[in-house]
C-alpha cells in the first residue's frame, strides 16, 4: 500500500494546476523584441533536465544522489567525500563523468546506466507544455549532458510521443565533451545540419547560453518560479540579466505560446 505523496510531488501538481490556469486564460503579451526575436527561428533545440520538466521536481535529485553512490562504490570513499569530489569534477569538467573519464578512465556506459536508473512516476504528464511544443512551427531537438535512453524515458513521462522530437543529442553524441564546451554545439549544429540564425536554444544553465549565442541562435534561459525549490547548484542559479539572454521564463510552456508564432506567420 502506498503511503501519502511526497511533498515535491503536491508541489509538482500545483505549479501544474497554475500552469494550465494560466494557459486557459490566454498567452502572456511578451515584448514585441521578445517576440520578433523569435520570429523566423524555425529549429527549436531543449535542453532536458531542469528545462523540459521543472527544476523543483525530484527526478534531478535522484539522478545527483546516484552519482554520488557511485563515486563511493568506485572509490570506497565516504558519501560525503563522494559528494564533495563529484561536485569538484562537476564544476571543474562540466560534468562528473568527464571528470571520471579525465582521472580514472571508466567506462561511460556502466555510469550512464547507473545514474539514471530511476523512478520517473513522481514526474506527472505535462499536456500544456507538450502542444506548446508540437504546436512550434519547424523542428524540435534536445542537446543534452545526460543518455539519450534518459531523455526518451523522461520526454515520455512528461506525455511527449515517441515522434515529439525529431532528435536526441546526448553526452555520447558530444564525444562525451560536454556543454559549455564549443566543440559540443559546433558538433551539433553540424551532424543535424542546423543553421544557428534560425534557430533557439533553450536552457536551465546561463552558461550553456553564451555559445550558442555566439554562433548567432536565440536563447531562453528557463527560471523555476518563485515559490518552487531550485534544485540546481547556488552558482547555477545566476546570470539572467546577461546579454546572451535573450528572453528568461519561469514558464516554458506559456513562454512558447506567448510568443504567436502561429498566428504571425499564418498572417
């Protein structure tokens, strides 16, 4: 018999309640530079986690709490020496198993399969986001520092079809080079023959942003709201009011169909 819902599972249910609220009442009027930013983009590129589903949701916890295990089986080391280690490689490499890779060579696949192994059912569907997206005119990938098995059961979950994405561009995809790397977008851009002035990245991490940017794309730097718990690291949450944002949202979702893209070029 299952006990009572944990609290980010209330939590998660009531920033969906207020999501479709405010869906249902009509898309925010965005800025007109806002919205003519985003005009002619017709690549829409995601990240996953933190991006896709809230940062306040459990399933990015899980996976920080499964690294940190496996640093302590690697290494038979403490968990709090393992978390303390995982977040130096994270911070220093851009991900910890870059970092496991630099210093003890592992194998990614075993880690990839470890960490993500997790219960997704506390993250509830998400039917207001997923026909914002579809509704986008043009194509719709994800560049992500996960799996690619990661990002199709978590896009699934959320209640996106198997076809929602034409593409998942993963941590192997990148050659196991992460972002904020260069190589890892220019990559990218290359292999799904993508042209950065007609497309948008949208993102949890400003520092994911500033390369894309340069390269000539639109940016979207994703906020939890106000009253959600932020589950990123203190340095993560900084950088909003950066000049390669160019629109930030605490609601993906609303943000998408706020931006008319439909009704502009139906026009």
């Amino acid at each position: 018999m299952s006990g009572p819902p944990s609290e980010a599972a209330v939590r998660d249910v009531v920033e969906r309640a207020e999501a479709a609220e405010r869906a249902l009442s009509g898309p925010p009027r965005l800025p007109e530079r806002v919205r003519a930013r985003f005009a002619e983009v017709d690549t829409w590129v995601f990240d996953l986690d933190n991006t896709l589903y809230p940062a306040g949701s459990p399933v990015w916890p899980m996976i920080d709490e499964r690294i940190t295990r496996w640093l302590a089986d690697l290494m038979g080391i403490d968990g709090m020496t393992a978390r303390g280690l995982q977040k130096y490689y994270y911070r220093r490499y851009g991900t910890t198993l870059k970092g496991l890779i630099e210093d003890h060579a592992i194998a990614p696949e075993a880690f990839l399969s470890f960490v993500h192994d997790i219960d997704r059912t506390s993250l509830l569907p998400n039917p207001v986001l997923v026909e914002a997206v579809r509704a986008l005119p043009g194509r719709k990938l994800i560049l992500t520092n996960g799996s690619k098995e990661h990002a199709l059961r978590t896009t699934e979950q959320l209640g996106f079809a198997a076809d929602g994405f034409e593409a998942v561009f993963d941590i192997v995809s990148a050659d196991l080079v992460p972002k904020p790397e260069a190589a890892t977008y220019d990559r990218f851009l290359e292999l799904h023959g993508v042209d950065p002035r007609r497309a948008a990245m949208v993102e949890d991490l400003v520092k994911n942003l500033r390369v894309p940017h340069e390269r000539g794309m639109a940016t979207v730097l994703v906020v939890p709201p106000a009253t959600a718990e932020d589950n990123r690291e203190p340095w993560e949450r900084l950088g909003a009011e950066e000049p390669y944002v160019d629109a930030a949202t605490d609601d993906l979702a609303a943000f998408l169909v706020g931006l008319e893209l439909g009704l502009a070029r139906e026009a």
